[in-house]
C-alpha cells in the first residue's frame, strides 16, 4: 500500500481545476459519477528501502489514473482528455521535494476493449517518495 503522503498528494492535484476532468476517490467508496468523463486514481508500490543509517527511507512504485467514458464513444476524446491531465498532473510540484513523479507510461485499455457500462482508459505513472 503507498504511503498516505502519496496517496493525499495526488489526490490534491488531481482534483485541481486546470486538470479539467472530475476526480473521483473510488477507493473503498462506491461512487456512481454522472459525468460523461471523470476519473480516479489506484496506487501501486514497488519497493521501499533504507536510504540512510539515520532511517531514511524511499519509496517508489506506480500511480495508476483510471478514465471512464461512455460506451460507445470510441477511443479517440478519452485518450486525449486523459493525457492532457496527466500532463496537467505531472506539472505539480511538491516543494518539499517528498513526492516527485517522475514520468508516464503511454495509455493502456483498462477494459481490454470492451466497454460494458463504460469504457477506461489507464496511464499510469512512476513515483518517488522520500520518507
């Protein structure tokens, strides 16, 4: 599980308005969005370990942003809404240098193709964090 620091982090920039898409935190929350496009974030950690002899430790793993859109509609306006906010994202910056993203993976169908209620697109982001 991430840290509570990543997870409160990226929440907070992802419900920044210049992001231009509802965010929604699905996690552990049932949330039925209205909105024709909206999204949500999983968090997925690789690794910690021991940076210094004084405790110091980081941590490094995957941001996963998750859009939805009506079936239907085809791949195109999503894929695009969906990099632009995680370009919109990427450009936050925490001064405390504590969580650093540090790039994106290009975008992956979250449901293989198919779109039974909706259809997701995924991009998913590497992360930094110094604890």
């Amino acid at each position: 599980m991430s840290s509570l620091y990543v997870r409160q982090k990226v929440r907070e920039w992802a419900e920044l308005p210049s992001v231009g898409i509802p965010y929604y935190d699905t996690i552990n929350v049932e949330e039925n969005p209205s909105d024709n496009v909206w999204f949500t974030a999983e968090f997925e950690p690789e690794y910690t370990e021991k940076q210094t002899f004084c405790g110091e430790l980081a941590e490094e793993g995957l941001i996963t942003f998750v859009f939805e859109t009506s079936a239907g509609t085809g791949d195109e306006a999503l894929i695009t809404a969906a990099e632009s906010a995680v370009e919109k994202i990427l450009e936050q910056n925490d001064p405390s240098q504590d969580l650093v993203l540090e790039m994106a993976y290009a975008p992956s169908e979250y449901t293989g193709g198919t779109a039974d209620t909706g259809y997701r697109v995924s991009i998913s982001v590497e992360y930094y964090h110094r604890r």
